[in-house]
C-alpha cells in the first residue's frame, strides 16, 4: 500500500512539475540556454546565430500570439518570431520566462513591416504614424520554445 501511495505521488509530482512548462514549436530543452541579455555581444561581429536563449517575455503579438519580444537589456528589445509561421505562442504569456532556440540575425526592418508590428501591438494610430525611419535590430526566428 505504501508503494502504490507512493508511485501516485511521484507520478502527481511529476505531471505537476511538467505541466507548469509548455512547449510550442519543436520540442526543445533547457540546457545550455543562455540569458538573452549576454546575446548583443555575441553578435557583435557576427550577422547571424544559431543559439538557445533564456529570458523574459516583454511582449506578445495580441492579435494571435504570432510574434514575441525579449529585452536585450541595452535599451533594445528582440523580437522572436516562429519558423515558417508554424506555431503561435499564448497571448498571455508577457512577464514569463522562456527558453527559445534558433537563430538570431542583425536586420534593417522597413518602415511599412515596424507600423504592422506595432499596429499587432495595439499601438495608436498616432504612435504608428510616427514610426517614420526603418530601424536595424537583432531579430530571431524560434524552432522551439518552452514556455514557464
């Protein structure tokens, strides 16, 4: 009787702990992510990356969950998008941490492609009239994502 009290906590625990984690994309893990924050200078010389990374989710696409945004913590954010529009992530899901794998890549984004993704953000029309100039950013399409 022990033993089979037992076995069901165990299995309880484990269900529990598995559960506080989703996964979206490909099935990826944990290790060797490294804190998003350290990613501006590995790119320094590089124009892309095939890394996994591990920090907070700043932002959520609110239209369908098609995009993301991570701080770089030098005053820029990242934004994730999902190999071959394969998966969306839950709106939901600002201020939880996530581990992402794939690739990052400096871009010039153009203007029209900034006031779409500020418009999916919820922006004003006023805030998405001003955005006037195209901007260079590190930019990352996920294969995988667990979410915590």
């Amino acid at each position: 009787m022990k033993k089979l009290v037992l076995t069901f906590a165990l299995l309880f625990t484990t269900l529990w702990v598995a559960s506080a984690q989703k996964y979206f994309g490909e099935k990826i893990t944990e290790a060797n992510a490294i804190e998003v924050k350290q990613l501006p200078a590995l790119m320094k010389d590089k124009q892309t990356l095939n890394i996994k990374l591990k920090g907070k989710i700043e932002e959520v696409c609110q239209k369908k969950g098609c995009w993301m945004k991570m701080d770089l913590g030098n005053g820029t954010s990242m934004r994730i998008k999902f190999k071959d529009y394969g998966f969306f992530v839950p709106k939901n899901a600002a201020g939880k941490t996530a581990i992402i794998e794939g690739v990052a890549t400096k871009e010039i984004i153009d203007v029209a492609t900034l006031r779409h993704y500020a418009e999916d953000a919820g922006k004003s029309k006023k805030e998405i009239e001003a955005i006037t100039q195209p901007k260079e950013e590190i930019t990352f399409e996920a294969k995988g994502v667990i979410i915590k």
